[in-house]
C-alpha cells in the first residue's frame, strides 16, 4: 500500500469516527433538549398533587366511590364526576407524559405510581361502563400507567436509585462525620492593652 492510499484510509477513518461522535452529541443534546422542556410541565401537574382539592377529591375516590353502584362515568352525578375528571384526568395526563416519552417512567411511577394503581383500581368498574356505553377510550393513558406499576414497581425504581429510609438519631445506620471542634483557634495577633 502507497503512502496515498494509506493517507485516504486514515482520512475517511478519521470522518466516520468524527461523524459518530457528532451524530451521538446530537442525540444527546435532542435528549437534553426535550427534558427541557418537559421540566415545567411535569412541575406544574406536581404541583396539582399538593392542592386540598386534589387531596380531597382522591379521599373521595378511595373512600366513597366504592360505596357507589357501578354505571358509566357519565351517568354519574356531576359532583362525582368532577371528582373522577380532577383526580383520573390528572393520573391520566401523567401517563400521556410517560407513554410518550416525555418523561421517564421511573419518574413518575417511582413517585407516583402507588397512587395510579390505586385509583385505576377504584375507578375502573366505572370506566369500564363508560367504555361499554360510548365505545370510549376514557383514560387509556391512566390504565397504560396503572399497568406499567405492576411491570416495574416503585418499590424497585427506589432501589435502583438507591434510596435510603432515614434512620434518624436513634439509630445508628452509618458514622456521623466528625463535629467541628469547639476549642478556639490561637490568636496570632496580640491585642493593644
């Protein structure tokens, strides 16, 4: 082999290298791109978690709902809906995210997903009429995320991410660090007298 040719290898080796590595930035930065934008919109529907509306509506739905005879969701009276629609739309908003890709699943259903298995389980007999009744596709996403907890429950995304219990002062679960010693430094200037 002549030293062009060796020089034309080592030439189109060295673009295919260059060419891989910008393909994979470029994924990376697409990547970091869309958890941009995602990060306000998974904030916002936190957020939603914290309200007492919320909290009541979801007491509503684990304590009241299954007292309820089963019939389509719309069917139901309006003030139960309204409970169904905050708390279901919401769980059901939070599987869109997942299921698209928005956000990763250990995300959501690490901090999450408990409480959407809870509620597709107690609003399911009602979906399931409403679904009958209109042929309807109502909180597809909330039973897909509801599913997705029984394939990867929180309890391993916890240990994936190795979170720990706090054992709290009780315990003793690993060494304190060292206190900063309450002797005073020396002083190395002398006062005036």
């Amino acid at each position: 082999m002549d030293a062009t040719t060796a020089v034309s290898l080592i030439s189109i080796a060295i673009s295919v290298v260059s060419l891989i590595v910008s393909g994979t930035l470029a994924l990376r930065q697409a990547r970091t791109t869309m958890d941009g934008y995602a990060l306000p919109v998974v904030l916002q529907v936190f957020s939603r978690f914290r309200t007492q509306e919320f909290f009541d509506a979801q007491q509503f739905i684990f304590e009241e709902l299954r007292r309820r005879p089963v019939q389509p969701y719309t069917d139901l009276p309006l003030e139960i809906r309204a409970h169904l629609r905050m708390v279901g739309g919401l769980y059901d908003d939070l599987g869109k995210l997942v299921a698209h890709g928005i956000v990763k699943e250990e995300l959501i259903i690490g901090s999450n997903g408990s409480q959407a298995r809870r509620i597709w389980e107690a609003i399911e007999p009602f979906v399931r009429a409403e679904r009958a009744k209109r042929n309807s596709n109502l909180w597809i996403y909330l039973e897909d995320l509801a599913y997705r907890t029984t394939r990867k429950p929180p309890a391993a995304i916890h240990e994936k991410l190795k979170l720990h219990p706090y054992a709290g002062p009780a315990h003793k679960s690993l060494p304190a660090p060292p206190e900063p010693s309450a002797t005073p430094r020396p002083r190395t200037e002398q006062q005036p007298k």
